[in-house]
C-alpha cells in the first residue's frame, strides 16, 4: 500500500502545478477573483502530493497491479481537484460572470467538466461557452491538453526515473515504447506533442481564428477532446476554418511511434504504409465520410460537404468538435457516425474508442480463419500484418486478446445506456441515449443534446464514470473497485 499511495503522492503534484500556472492567466484577464481558487488548488494538490511522498520514503517498485491502482486511484483524485477551480469560480463569480457558470452551482457537474477535461472526452454541460470567463477556459482547455497525452507521462517526463516505471507507463493504456527507456520515451512523446501544439495553434491563426481561440482549440484539437470556447462548437466556424482543424484531429490520432518513426526516424511514408492499424485509418476517413455523405445525399437531398466530413473526422478521431447540429440527423447518418465513435483512432495516440489496432487484429483472424477453413490439409497458411509473416494461431491467440477487451466495452455500453435511459426525459430518442453513452464511454464528446446542459446530476456522475472507465481502459478502474471491496 505505501507504493500505491507513493506513485499517488507523486501524480497529485500534476494538477497543482497546472493549478499555479494557470494564475497569470487569471491575473492578466483582470479575473483576480478566480486567483483563490486556482491557489487553493493548488496548495491542496502540491500538499497532499507531497504529504504522501514524504511518508512513504523508502517504499518499493511498482509492480503491475500497483501501478493499475496508482493510476485509478490518481484519476479520479486528479479529477476531483480538477472540479475546485470551476467549481469555486460558480461560487465566487461576480454578478457579470455568473450567467455561464450557474451550472457548475452543482458540484456533480463541475466535476462531469474536469472529468470531460482530463480524459479529453470533450462532453460538456455549458451552454455559453464563450461567456465563460478566461481562466475557466483556459482551465478547461489546458486540462483536455494535459489528459490527451495522460498525467502520467507528464510526470515520469520530469520527475528523476522511479523503480517500476515501466509499469506505470502501461497502466494509462499505453502500447508500446518507442525507445529502450520509459524517461526517453515520455520525453520523446512530449516533445512530439509540444511540437504539434504550437504547428495546431499556428495553423488555425492563419486559418482566421482570433489568437485565443486558436490557443484554446489548438490544444484540444491536437488532444483530440473537443472543448470549444464558443457556443455552437465550429459550427459557425467558416470552411476554411473547418477545413484547418480536419490535418490537426487526423494528426493527433496517429500514434505517437508513427510519428517518431517519420519525424527523428525518417522511416519513409512507403514503409509507414505497411503498418496495417495506419491504412485503416486512412480507409476509414476516406470511405466513411463518403458513406456518411451519401447517406444524408439520400435523406436530405444534400451530401452537407465541409460539413459531414469535418464531422466524420471528429467522430473517428474522437475529437468532440462538430459543425452540425447532431440532435438533428436522421439515424441512419447517427448509426455511421457512431461506428466511427466506437472504432476510434490509433492506439497509442490522444484518440478514444477501442483503438484501430484491436480492430485490425479482429479483422485479420477473420482472415486467418477463413484461409484455414480453405486451405488443404497440407498446406502451411502465413498471413503478412504490419509487414511480418505471422500464422493462424498466432493471430487467433492477438484477436481474442483484443475481443476480450472489445466484449468489455460492448457490456459497460449497454449497462450505461440501461441505467441512462432511468435518468433522462421520457420521450429522449433512444438513438441519442445509445450516442450520447457511446460518446461518454468511448471519450468522443460529439453529443445530440443527452450530455449538455439540461444533464441531472446523476447523469452526470454515471457519465462522468464511464468516461474515466473509457479513458484508463477498464482495467485499472476494476483493480481499484476489487481493492476497495477488500479483494485481490
């Protein structure tokens, strides 16, 4: 337990360091009344990280089910300090800022925010996002930034190399290093990261965003989350504009080896192309927007252009972003933007869903048994995925791992629309319940109006749930449920 409660001491420190840099922010938009909140913050957090730190000297490695409790455990703690700074500002807002904050009144719904925030799931319950004040947005973009890429690879990126690391880097659902270390890997990722932050914020500015709105949406474009400070998402955002976001989602669902391996590598884009999870993805941008434009084609005359595949995009990237109006679409066009909320992007990358990589893998044993079935009785059946020769049994061993978890998923699904359906009005189109839980789960943030401002509060808490449970991939949370019930 001194381990779990050490590498938790350890990842509380995250939140009060954005916490202290987020105050200029604050002070600069004349917002000096928020200051409090930001500080108390981030007292509580640095002292209760330290607290737990100093404590526990001496404590061992991480060993693989500590290190799932550590990252359960810091997430939802991180989460829950993440709601005092929205949470405290509803409180102390003067009377021209109130408007936009009133729903955060409810502590349930400021913590949904910072939940949606640091899992980069993008749901929201404001309804006037631009009227927000600067640090709360700011507060909720920075949040989305810092949990595309995970906390965890914030603080193993700065920290001195803890025993064990390794373990703590897979527990945020992490796939695979890139370089023989867990520090040079984080480091590389970041850099990466930071890299693409800046090319996303330069390139909306050129596009016509005004420079706080590229800073903001620049951040939780490249963490594919999906917070806007405007009202109506990108919307009202001209085609250009549109156009200008489509590169920066696609980017950040590509895995971060891919972009190592084209970037410090220079592997060329030919040999790239092998990787089977890459050319899925392209397929499915390519063809799926053009289904999704010939199916509104077919039901309202009008293929929606920009429009319908700016929102294709958002969906397989799980991004959040939209520039239409969802609660309206007929549901054959909800049913296809779903499959791309479920299917999601690259693992290893800031996108949701079951990951591009598990559904390659179910694809290829499909393959691999239907060759069987067909082959003769001495004929020795060799499949080629990401370049290398592999047999049957051992792709049919990679796809049950992968439907394992693709089962899970599908179960907690069902259940959250089950309890969801107890929850909201009685005349909720079910297609939108199905969604909006899909959203939550599979850390979307596209949403048909379930998941927004009129969400009660224990909506938000089921939803809030299931979007933790997406973001650390079920595991860590079920290690943590286990552990509180006082069982291994």
């Amino acid at each position: 337990m001194r381990e779990v409660l050490r590498g938790t001491g350890f990842l509380l420190h995250v939140p009060g360091l954005m916490a202290l840099l987020s105050v200029p922010v604050a002070w600069l938009a004349d917002e000096r009344w928020g200051v409090g909140g930001l500080l108390l913050t981030a007292g509580l957090a640095i002292g209760a990280g330290q607290g737990l730190v100093w404590t526990t000297r001496g404590a061992g490695s991480f060993q693989r089910d500590q290190s799932m409790l550590i990252a359960a455990l810091s997430w939802v703690l991180i989460a829950l300090l993440g709601a005092l700074p929205i949470w405290l500002a509803a409180q102390s807002a003067p009377a021209a800022e109130a408007g936009a904050l009133a729903v955060f009144h409810d502590p349930a719904q400021a913590l949904f925010e910072s939940v949606s925030g640091f899992t980069s799931t993008g749901l929201s319950v404001v309804a006037r996002a631009s009227e927000l004040p600067a640090h709360i947005q700011w507060w909720r973009s920075f949040s989305q930034w810092v949990g595309g890429i995970g906390v965890i690879l914030l603080l193993l990126a700065i920290l001195p190399a803890e025993r064990g690391a390794i373990n703590l880097y897979f527990s945020e659902a992490r796939e695979e290093k890139i370089l023989p270390t867990v520090k040079s890997t984080v480091r590389a990722i970041w850099a990466i990261y930071l890299g693409y932050t800046l090319l996303a914020i330069g390139l909306l500015w050129l596009a016509g965003e005004p420079l706080w709105r590229a800073v903001n949406h620049g951040m939780t474009a490249i963490a594919t989350g999906g917070f806007t400070i405007t009202d109506d998402s990108l919307a009202s955002a001209p085609p250009p504009v549109q156009l200008a976001y489509i590169p920066i989602m696609l980017v950040g669902a590509v895995s971060f080896l891919v972009h190592y391996r084209l970037i410090i590598e220079r592997v060329s884009p030919a040999r790239l192309w092998q990787l089977a999870e890459l050319r899925l993805l392209v397929w499915i941008a390519v063809a799926g927007g053009l289904a999704l434009m010939v199916e509104r084609w077919l039901t309202l005359g009008d293929g929606g252009g920009i429009t319908t595949v700016f929102v294709w995009v958002s969906a397989l990237t799980t991004a959040g972003f939209t520039a239409a109006d969802l609660a309206h679409w007929a549901d054959g066009a909800l049913l296809l933007v779903l499959v791309a909320v479920l299917v999601g992007g690259m693992a290893g990358s800031t996108s949701g869903g079951v990951k591009l990589l598990r559904v390659s893998l179910l694809l290829k044993d499909l393959v691999a048994q239907l060759r069987r079935l067909r082959a003769t009785p001495h004929e020795v059946v060799v499949l080629r995925h990401d370049g290398e020769r592999v047999t049957p049994e051992r792709m049919a061993e990679l796809g049950r791992i992968a439907s394992r978890l693709v089962g899970i998923f599908m179960l907690l699904w069902l259940l959250g629309v089950f309890v969801m359906l107890h929850l909201v009005p009685a005349d909720t189109r079910l297609a939108h319940v199905f969604f909006d839980t899909a959203s939550a789960l599979f850390n979307s943030g596209l949403a048909t109006g379930v998941a927004g401002p009129a969400l009660g509060t224990a909506g938000a808490l089921v939803l809030s749930l299931l979007m933790l449970l997406g973001r650390l991939e079920i595991f860590p949370l079920l290690v943590l449920a286990a552990w509180a019930l006082g069982r291994r």
